[in-house]
C-alpha cells in the first residue's frame, strides 16, 4: 500500500500475465506501484490520486461485446496513461480509433522503428528490438493521437496524444525481451507523469516493521521458516518488529535438499545467527503418508500446502494462544496463483492458492507479499541478514515434489537429492558473476535403456535447469559451459544409483515455467 503523500504509478490489470511485471519495471525506476483491477469502481481508483497510470496487456479482443473495459471518464482525469499491448488497444478502441484483426500475427522479438522526438522514446535509438505478441492490431490511431513507432507488419506500434498526456505502446515494454525496456517506462514516469522517484527499500522496510507492530500488537506469531530467502526475510521482518512474540516453525518434509535440515538449523536454531524461538518439526514419514500414488501437479501442491498448514496448527497449540500466521509469500507467488489481479492461474503456491479452508489463527501476516525476488533480497540486507542467506537460491515450498514428475516415494527423493548436489557442485566451481541466477536438477518421469558396466540398463532421465533472471516473471536459459554440463552428467551416472541419462532444459520462462511442475 502506498503510503500518505508518496509517489504512484497505478496498473490497471485487463488479464495480462505480466501485470506484476509491469509494476517491478516502475519500482525499478523509483517510484512505487500497486495493481487494481479494472473491475474497481472508478472514484476508487481515483482516490488513489495516482501520478500515473498504466493498462496492461490480456488475451482479449476489444471489439468483442464481453470483453474487459474501463469508464471513458478516466482520460478526463488529466492523469498520464500508457496502454501496454490489449491495453494500447483498449485505448484507441475508446477513443475513436480503429482495432482489428492483425493479417499476420506478431510473436516474438521485432524490430520497431520508434520517434525518439517523443518523450516516451527519448534518448532510445531510433530502431529497437521489442517483444510483440498479438493478433489484434491498431489499424487507425484515434482523433489527436500521433503515431510514434511502426513496424512492416503493425502501422500503429506506438502513438501519443500529447495535449492530453495519453501514450499507447503495442509491444512489451516490461519484459526483458525489450531492448530498452525499462528506458521507455522510466520515461513515462520521470518525462511524462513528472515523478521524483522517491520509492526505496530503506524505507519499505520501516514502514513494513512499524505496520507490523502496530497490527499484531501484543499477539503472538507463528513463522512458517523454509531456511530459504523469502521466509528468512519474513522472520528477520517479524523479529524486529515483535521480538520474542515470534515463533518460527521449520518444518522437514522430506522434500528438503541435501543437508538442508541440518543447514537450516545451524542458521536459526539454538547458537544460530538470530534471537529467535525456534521449533524443528520431522514430518517427513506424514508427507510421504499423503503424497504416496498422487502424480497430478496441483494436487501434490495442495496436498502439501494443507498438511503444512495441519503441521502449524499442531504446533500453534503447543505453543499456546497465536494470533498470526506469517508466511514469506511474495508477488509471483500471488501473480501465478491468478489472485489480486485478472490474470489467469498458472500454478498455485502453497502458501497462497494451496490454503485450506480451515485455518486455526486469526490472521494471515505476509509483509512481504508486495515485493519481487530481487526486492526481497534487498529488504533482507536491509534487515542486516548475511550475504550468503540472501543471495541464496529460490526453493519452491513444496520443495522437491514438484521436482519429481509423477508420483513421490522416499526413493526418488533420495536420487533427486544425490543427483541434484552433484549439479549445484559443479555450477558452484564457476566465477560468481558466471553462475545462473537458478540451477537444479528435476527427475523425469522417462526411464530409458541404457549400458553401463557391458550391462543393459532400464533407468531415469535426470533434467538440468539452469536460467539467468533478476524478477523470476520471466528467465532466459543460461548456457553453461559445456565442461561443466558434461562433468555433471558424468558425475550423476556414476554416482547416483538408477539415473542412466542426463539432459538439459534449453526452454525460456515463458513459455515454460522456471519449475516442472
């Protein structure tokens, strides 16, 4: 939430799934962002008194009866607004301009020839590379506007009403496909809606721990601790803020990887890094329990995220009276959970999407559920937590079981485990500025024959990833040099019983997802 007197840039989320994005690429550039949808009624959003405003892309055609829209009052505001993609369109379609069926569809990077007189493409060059992906098009600028970038195949690929501070952009500004992305978004804010960009983690952070104390007052809280990054924070947060009132809950659910208990423990437990309560619960034989014969990806994440949240109770109740539960989730958990916005659901996170009906606390507190991955790592050397912890690698809640395709068994956890150390040793041996952004090893559910010591095999497929991202919405694949893969590969084989072929994930988020499942 944006707090009094401060800075906002305002997406308007039509059903795009890059809403989130959007916002990340503004904060980026200083100033603070929130998401509404466009379903809001207007004086709500207005009240917002925001310095600007965004439209973000979405699947629909504007021409079509049930499609989203907004109220034509909000160009009567004198707000700045840029359409983004359904969003430009959305636009001209209400302002008197012409929308259509595109002859040849757009998907991809494209070179657009931009007006860099513009003050949306000031200091740009005057050809760039940008990520289109549309079947509609402008075919007809509306009365007022002027065309400010084309393409062979897109005649309005950016047009502007200046008088009226009105800016509409086909392409995607916001991903990291777009050369210069994040140039012609920070001259919306700074050039166009006049920001001063005062939005910074510092004060995040002091905001967040005094809105924390004054919310959960004097009640106790219980911290779902995963050891990872997003939860780290989240308890660093809660402890300053409330001190011993909180209590962190780590739970091993056999999906954990290698010596990861033991690491987790050492961190936070007694003679740790903090000055926290600390309980460690070994649910492992309860998980496997739940988990066994069940191969369906959603399922397997609401089946964990329900026996957490059963873990938690039974322990809240030792514990005693609490009144909180805190959870690290964050926006892509929420974006890809198809909450607090249009988009639609691409996975549910067990801590958001994958609650149970029933929980057994008053209240949710997740203080960190505004912030992408890289904020969070800023707000945790904020908060003084060690480097090593903060630039920690992502680890999904429902840890491995989403690694497994298939069905889980205390077994394939255990080759999962062996193979997946190995990888991360061999990636680790490269300079720190070489190193993906992520990397893990997935078992795929594909046995295949193989030959090893003159005899036939029949075994598992270990998958490679390895990606480069700063936000974690979208990922391109890091080439690892080959002796790396290879020694990894080779490694596995003849180490890890039952794995006989290695490959590698060359895909980019999106259209994959970071994860397998």
């Amino acid at each position: 939430m944006a707090q009094e007197g401060q800075e906002l840039i305002l997406v308007i989320d039509f059903g795009g799934q890059y809403n989130q994005l959007i916002a990340r690429r503004v904060r980026e550039c200083g100033v603070y962002c929130e998401i509404a949808s466009y379903t809001q009624p207007l004086e709500k959003l207005k009240a917002k008194k925001p310095a600007g405003i965004i439209f973000t892309g979405g699947p629909n055609s504007v021409y079509l009866p049930d499609s989203p829209a907004i109220d034509k009052e909000i160009f009567t505001w004198g707000v700045p607004i840029l359409g983004i993609c359904y969003g430009s369109q959305l636009m001209a379609h209400l302002l008197g301009g012409h929308v259509e069926v595109a002859e040849e569809r757009e998907y991809g990077k494209t070179l657009v020839d931009l007006d860099v007189t513009s003050p949306l493409f000031a200091g740009l060059p005057a050809k760039n590379v940008c990520w289109m992906s549309h079947n509609d098009h402008i075919t007809a600028a509306g009365p007022g506007f002027k065309i400010i970038a084309s393409t062979p195949n897109c005649p309005v690929a950016a047009a502007a009403d200046l008088e009226r501070k009105l800016y509409s952009v086909q392409f995607h500004p916001e991903v990291l496909h777009t050369e210069n992305g994040t140039a012609i978004l920070g001259n919306f804010v700074y050039k166009v809606c006049g920001c001063a960009g005062t939005w910074k983690m510092a004060s995040f952070v002091e905001e967040s721990v005094a809105a924390l104390q004054k919310r959960i007052g004097s009640g106790r809280v219980l911290c779902a601790l995963s050891g990872g990054v997003d939860s780290s924070v989240c308890a660093a947060m809660l402890a300053r803020a409330v001190g011993k009132q909180l209590t962190c809950v780590f739970v091993d659910h056999g999906l954990l990887r290698k010596n990861e208990r033991e690491e987790v423990c050492a961190v936070f437990g007694e003679g740790g890094l903090f000055d926290l309560n600390f309980v460690c619960v070994d649910a492992r034989e309860r998980f496997y329990k739940k988990l066994a014969g069940v191969s369906e990806p959603e399922r397997k994440r609401k089946l964990i995220g329900e026996e957490f949240i059963r873990v938690f109770e039974e322990e809240a109740k030792k514990i005693g009276a609490v009144d909180f539960l805190a959870q690290g989730t964050i926006y892509p958990d929420v974006v890809e959970s198809g909450l607090g916005g249009e988009s639609a659901t691409i996975k549910s996170h067990h801590n958001v999407g994958g609650l149970p009906d029933f929980v057994d606390f008053k209240e949710i507190a997740e203080p960190l559920r505004d912030l992408f991955k890289d904020e969070v790592r800023q707000a945790g050397r904020e908060l003084g937590l060690p480097v090593a912890l903060v630039n920690r690698q992502p680890f999904p809640g429902p840890g491995l079981a989403i690694r497994i395709i298939g069905a889980v068994t205390p077994e394939k956890v255990a080759l999962l485990q062996e193979a997946d150390a190995i990888y991360r040793e061999e990636v680790d041996k490269l300079p720190l500025a070489e190193r993906p952004s992520q990397y893990f090893a997935a078992l795929t559910n594909m046995r295949s024959v193989g030959v090893m010591g003159d005899e036939r095999t029949y075994d598992y497929a270990i998958a490679l990833r390895a990606v480069t991202t700063t936000d974690f919405m979208t990922a391109e694949v890091t080439e690892l040099p080959p002796a790396t893969i290879a020694a990894a590969a080779n490694r596995i084989v003849n180490e890890v019983q039952h794995i006989n072929r290695v490959l590698f994930d060359f895909t980019t988020k999106p259209p994959a997802t970071i994860e397998f499942e």
